[in-house]
C-alpha cells in the first residue's frame, strides 16, 4: 500500500498572483527537512502539498513527526493513496484504517472532491463508503456528530486518498518568504518565543547573542547555542552570531552612571544588531521585549534604546504576559533550557537602582563619555559564528 503524506497549506491560499513565491519556499523548506529521513518526493497541487517515500527505507513516520513544525502547513496527515474508484477506495479504507476501527466505537465518513470529473459527489460517497465500513466493523455505530474516529477521504488530481483525521499543523508561513531579520538571543525565556514568532511569520533568522566572558561563563554560551539548536525545526538551520561584550560593559562601568548602565548597555546591543543585519542584507532587529516586564522594557527605555537605529525592532511578545510566554516555550521546547542558572551578559553590573523612564539626551550624554564606535568595531570584528 503505497503512503504518503498530504500537507494543507494555511495563509499561503490566500495569495495572489505571487502565491507560487510562497509555495516553493514551502516545499524547499520541507524539503530540507526531510533529508534526514530518506528520499522523499515533494510537489505541489490544490493548495496541498505531497510528500511521497521514494524506496521503502523511507522513515515516513520520522518525516510526519518534523513536518509538524514546518511554518506554513495549516495540517497534515500520513494517507493512503490508491485508485479513484469508489470499492477501491473501500478497500483501502477498510485496509488502512483495520487498526484505528479495532479501538474506536463510533465513525464518520467525511468527503472532499477535488476532482470534479469524478462521478459522484462528495455526499455520497461519503455515504457509499460509510455504509460499506458499517458493514465491514459491524461493533463500530456511525456519529456524524461527535464520532471517535473521522475516515477522511480525497479525490484529487492524481488519486484518491484515505487518512484519519488531520493533525494540526505549525501555521503562519513559510520561513525566508517575508524576508529576513537579526533576533537578539539571550538565555532567558522570552527571546526565544519572540524569535519562533517572527519565524512563523516567514522570516529568516540570524541569532546574535552577547557575551561576556569572564563574568559569564563558558556554560552560558553553550545554553544559548542549545536554545538555537532547539529553534531548528521551526527556524531552519540557525549560524549564531556571538559577539564579545566584555570590554563594552567594562568601559561603561568605568565612565557611565550606574542607573544608565542597562539603557545603555542596550543600545550598544541595538547598534551592532544592526551592524550585523546589515551585512546579511536583514531588513529588521527581532527583540523578546515584553513591555513593563523589567527596568529595560518602559516605553522609555525601548525609544532610548532603538534611538538613532535605521531599521524597525520587531517585538512580537511586547504585548504578552509572562504566563503566556512560557507557555509556548513549553510548547516548543525551550523553556526548561531557558531556566537552567547560567546568567547572561543582561545580568552583568546590573545597577541597584535603572532608570526606568529614561530621558534620550541624558542618555546620550552619559554615554558620550565612550569611544561608541571604536567599541563597536573591536565588537565586531572579534565575532565568533556557531553553526547548529
């Protein structure tokens, strides 16, 4: 029995003429993947796309568990596909779907005909199928209304296909087809989320994270790069960007009042994201602000810190309570690294008593008192980049 897995596409349907942009990065980016579990053939047809095993090695459940977070997949569901004809499609059912009616205790039938050429409508086949199955597990009762099993059938183009009901998938859209954007990755819970969002909405990343050995240590770096590695499914491929901060935080400490030091120790973070975006031709700043949550998130101290910036700062948790956030680090799997007690450079020289409304001349006052650029470029050009 031949099996394949069928992929709903989810805001992609509602493009226009450019819809095909967004279906090829759909399928390169299942493609890619896919190419730990075998040789699989990827193509496009009806708003869904096809996943076919090539050879028997294929590990189809493998492939069905990543393409869960792959973004731009509305839902997904491992099918059997055989002849478009109403008693093959039966037995096919019936074959397939043995195991899934020995544990249920009512059934539905439900129908779409995508092929039009197709005799019958969606009802009755529906119906033709349903009362064969009745027939064939005669301990199964038929629900339409709340059934414990749904037998889900397709007629498309190619073939008729038969899976159980969908499973949901990632959503948004496909990662690299809106572009792509510098997200600042800390060890904590929220810059994580905000750059799975972002990613979700078809953005491409790059994770910079700072560092600040030897008041962080070797074991905080490490958490960051696991943080990164656990954004893969849903981000692709990541190269983390680590840019030394030591010498930036200690000049500060040296010249700069104590209740700046946050404000500006974020603007010197904002300066070289952008540094850094703009070698990679990124088009935006990705941050896991959440407003009012610490010292550094008022909305003063956010316009101090993107002051004087070319490019927008995105802030998809801005508006998000704490519990909200950890409740998608818990779904994607981040959360418990996030918590682990290795500090990042964030909680270096923290000042008892930050500004919380900071005022930008004073800002920019105190911080005048730095050689600003010469500290950006020894930033820069001692960067260390970490695949995962």
């Amino acid at each position: 029995m031949e099996e394949i897995i069928l992929l709903k596409q989810g805001e992609i349907v509602l493009k226009g003429l450019n819809k095909r942009h967004f279906e090829q990065k759909l399928e390169a980016n299942v493609r890619r993947q896919l190419a730990a579990f075998g040789d699989f053939k990827v193509y496009t047809a009806q708003s869904t796309v096809y996943v076919e095993p090539q050879d028997p090695s294929c590990d189809t459940a493998g492939a069905f568990g990543v393409m869960r977070c792959v973004f731009g997949v509305s839902s997904l569901s491992r099918a059997a596909a055989c002849e478009k004809d109403p008693d093959v499609i039966f037995e096919t059912a019936k074959s397939y779907m043995k195991e899934d009616f020995a544990k249920a205790k009512s059934f539905k039938v439900e129908s779409k005909r995508a092929d039009k050429r197709f005799p019958m409508t969606s009802i009755e086949l529906s119906q033709y199928v349903g009362g064969l199955l009745q027939e064939a597990f005669p301990g199964v009762a038929v629900d339409v209304h709340t059934p414990e099993l749904t037998v889900g059938l397709e007629v498309r183009d190619f073939k008729a296909y038969v899976h159980a009901a969908p499973v949901r998938g990632a959503g948004g859209m496909p990662v690299g087809s809106n572009g792509r954007a510098v997200s600042l990755l800390s060890g904590g819970i929220d810059s994580p989320v905000a750059t799975y969002m972002i990613a979700k909405r078809g953005i491409s990343i790059i994770p910079v994270h700072f560092f600040s050995f030897p008041y962080t240590s070797e074991q905080a770096k490490e958490k960051v790069l696991t943080l990164a590695k656990k954004l893969t499914p849903y981000c692709g491929d990541l190269a983390v960007e680590i840019v030394p901060f030591t010498e930036i935080q200690q000049e500060m400490r040296k010249v700069c009042p104590e209740e700046y030091f946050t404000v500006i120790m974020r603007r010197f973070m904002m300066k070289i994201a952008e540094r850094i975006a703009d070698r990679n031709d990124c088009k935006a700043l990705v941050t896991g602000e959440s407003l009012g949550q610490v010292a550094s998130q008022t909305v003063e101290s956010m316009a101090a810190t993107e002051s004087g910036l070319t490019l927008p700062v995105l802030r998809p948790v801005v508006g998000m309570d704490k519990e909200e956030i950890v409740q998608i680090a818990r779904k994607i799997g981040t959360f418990e690294t996030s918590i682990l007690p290795y500090e990042d450079c964030c909680t270096v020289f923290t000042p008892r008593r930050p500004k919380t409304r900071p005022r930008l001349p004073e800002v920019e006052a105190a911080e005048a008192e730095l050689d600003v650029e010469g500290l950006i470029e020894k930033a820069l050009a001692g960067i260390e980049r970490v695949k995962v």
